[in-house]
C-alpha cells in the first residue's frame, strides 16, 4: 500500500498508472507452492480496487486477457489482468 501511495505522489495530476498482473487471484490457478516458495502476494480485482482508493485513484479498470504458453518453462496464464488508475487532475 505504501508504494501506491509513493506512486500516487509522485504522478502528475491526470497521470496513469498501469499495473500487469499475470498471475492474480482470479486466474483460476492454484498458486500455493509457488506463493510459498518466491513469497508472492496475489490480489484480486476487488481488493486492488480498494487498495487504490485508498491511496488516491481513481477510474480505476480492469481489463483481462486470455493466457499463453511458455513451452521452454511450462507456464500457464490462463487470465491475466491489466489494471488501470488515474491521478485526478487538480
């Protein structure tokens, strides 16, 4: 939260954040070993929605996008999802 916050800050009024997120509470795989094992923190649209509220955006959107395959690693994104915030102009 506190880094949103610092995003927020340093953004100019009308400026846009966008985050990818390949891997997210939604993407309907189960994630628990590798949570884990690299100490991940998956989020889902709600709750990042609340999280940049809370920290000043607004217009906030969430567009999802069909997964792929990395054949040389074997991993899946079956439902990735861009977020999008602005910093309201002043």
């Amino acid at each position: 939260m506190a880094s949103l916050r610092e995003i927020f800050r340093v953004l100019i009024p009308g400026g846009r954040l966008v985050l990818e997120m390949a891997w997210n509470k939604e993407d309907g795989l189960d994630h628990t070993e590798d949570i884990d094992k690299f100490n991940l923190k998956l989020y889902s649209a709600d709750e990042l929605t609340e999280m940049l509220q809370e920290s000043g955006f607004t217009d906030i959107e969430f567009t999802y996008y069909k997964g792929f395959w990395l054949p040389f690693k074997g991993h899946v994104v079956p439902k990735g999802m861009i977020v999008k915030a602005v910093k309201e102009k002043s």
